[in-house]
C-alpha cells in the first residue's frame, strides 16, 4: 500500500477563563467653550457663560472626587487667536470649590479650535490610565478649520479606550448633528441643550455614562483549519520485493509531505522506506524485501 502521508505537530488546547470584568483605571478630560459667542443670551437675561458657571459648579460638587479631572478652556485669553487654548486644571483628584472658581474667572473672548482642544485633552490623558471620558461643552461650531472629526478617528485608533461626549449649548439640532461624528466614532454621547436644566441634565448623564466600563472588545474567533487537499496516487499493481519503484502524485504539497510504503491496514504515521513530495513527481521508492 503506497501512501501520502502529512506529519503534524498537536498542540494543547486552550483553556478560555470567563470572569466578571472590573471597573478599569479612569480619568476624565472636560474641554469648555469660552469663546465670545458665550456672552449670548439664552435665558432671557441670562448669558450663555453665565448659566454654564453656575451649572457647571453644581456638577463638579456632584461628581465623583476620586476620579481625576482635567480641563482645558479654549477662547478665553486672546480674540481671534485659534491657539488660545489652556490647561486650567491638570490631570489630578480636584478640589471642587477650587476647580468652580477658576471656571467663573474665564472671560469669553476668542475663537472655537475644537479639533485642536480635542487633540490637547487627549494629550492629558496618563498613559497608566485604562479608560478615559472627554467631555466636551460648546456653544459652536469649529472656526479654526481644524478637523473635530479626524482627530476622533484617532482617538478611536489609540490602543486605550476613550469616550468622547459632546453637549452642544446654545446649538441647532443641524449643528450638533455636525459633531455626532466625534460621539459615532469613540462611542460617546451627544447632546442638544438650550438651557440650564438641559445642560444638568446632560452632565449628569455624561457622568453615569462615564462611570459605567467601557465594554472589551469580543476576541476573535480562532480561524478553521484549513482542510488538506485530497492526494492521489498512481503506482505499479505489482513490484518484485527490493525493487524500485516509480510513483506520481498531484495534490499538497507541504515541505514536510512524503510517499512511503507500508504494509495493508498499518497504523496512521507508520512508515518504512519515503522520499519527500518536494523531490516533485514522479518520486522512486525501495520496495521492501
């Protein structure tokens, strides 16, 4: 009996664990619009920046305080100038009444360089940090021909898992649908809001959202194995014993394949004499004795 034969390697199993996921590393990043278009009016007398310090006071009293805070202003130094964006608090556990006086003391003046705030708050982001939530709070649009959308690709290309949040301020449901691009691709939530209950109301779902772990991706599945190409063979009926024989073949051809002779009904991976397939076919064989 001539036959083509495959040598393989068997490996153990692996053995896949399932456990409850805890509640990864996290750190925020809040990006404010303090752009001159906050001195708008929205509550009857009430301008924008105004009902956005008080709002966002009781946000930072509500929060959770061992979750650290970074937050970065934009528009508030310079009119004009789309590099006016600040650092006002770095990436650590905040003093809430602290935090809210630095908020109230920003003096809307400049321009909207979204993409490039976006860009920076990434930048705050500890690479010890396992998950991250940017919220951002805008009364408008980019003026910077910066790109929001583009650096949220990035964002979402970053080996860490970052949430981007907008809430628009102010905006119309045409120009919040302008920055859904930034939530669709990190998987943060968007908001309209035109008033300060909204606005709470919105923070206050960003922070649950935030609170909640940010889902691991499925694994992918281990691929099939590839079946092995039927082989066939052809050989002499008959051959004196000792003789050499000449025998074809077509089908695999693995570096490790062979043709060999062995006895009717002999156990798989038995073998007596054998020439390699990669010798191409035909292949001569001894016959035994």
């Amino acid at each position: 009996m001539v036959r083509l034969s495959r040598s393989f390697s068997l490996l153990p199993a692996a053995l896949l664990l399932g456990v409850t996921p805890v509640m990864a590393e996290r750190v925020g990043v809040m990006v404010l619009d303090a752009s001159g278009s906050m001195w708008n009016r929205i509550e009857g007398d009430i301008t924008r920046i105004e009902v956005a310090r008080e709002v966002i006071d009781e946000y930072l009293q509500g929060r959770d305080p061992e979750v650290p805070l970074s937050v970065l202003a934009y528009g508030h130094n310079r009119r004009g100038d789309c590099g006016d964006i600040e650092v006002i608090a770095a990436m650590e556990l905040q003093d809430a009444d602290t935090l809210a006086d630095q908020i109230r003391a920003l003096n809307p003046q400049g321009m909207t360089p979204i993409a490039e705030s976006l860009r920076l708050a990434a930048e705050q982001i500890p690479r010890t940090a396992e998950a991250a939530d940017i919220i951002l709070v805008t009364d408008g649009l980019e003026t910077c021909e910066g790109d929001p959308c583009a650096v949220a690709a990035r964002l979402a290309e970053q080996g860490m898992a970052i949430r981007a949040h907008v809430v628009g301020f102010g905006l119309t449901d045409s120009e919040v649908q302008q920055l859904s691009c930034v939530t669709d691709q990190t998987g943060g939530e968007l908001f309209q809001t035109n008033s300060g209950a909204e606005l709470a109301r919105a923070l206050s779902q960003v922070e649950q959202a935030a609170a909640e772990p940010i889902a691991e991706p499925e694994p992918e599945p281990e691929p099939e194995p590839e079946p092995i190409p039927a082989a066939e063979l052809t050989a002499p009926d008959q051959a004196p014993a000792g003789s050499v024989i000449e025998v074809a073949w077509t089908g695999p051809d693995d570096d490790k394949d062979y043709v060999t002779i062995v006895e009717a009904g002999a156990p798989e991976g038995s073998y007596t004499d054998y020439t390699r397939t990669s010798r191409g076919s035909p292949v001569t064989l001894d016959a035994p004795e």
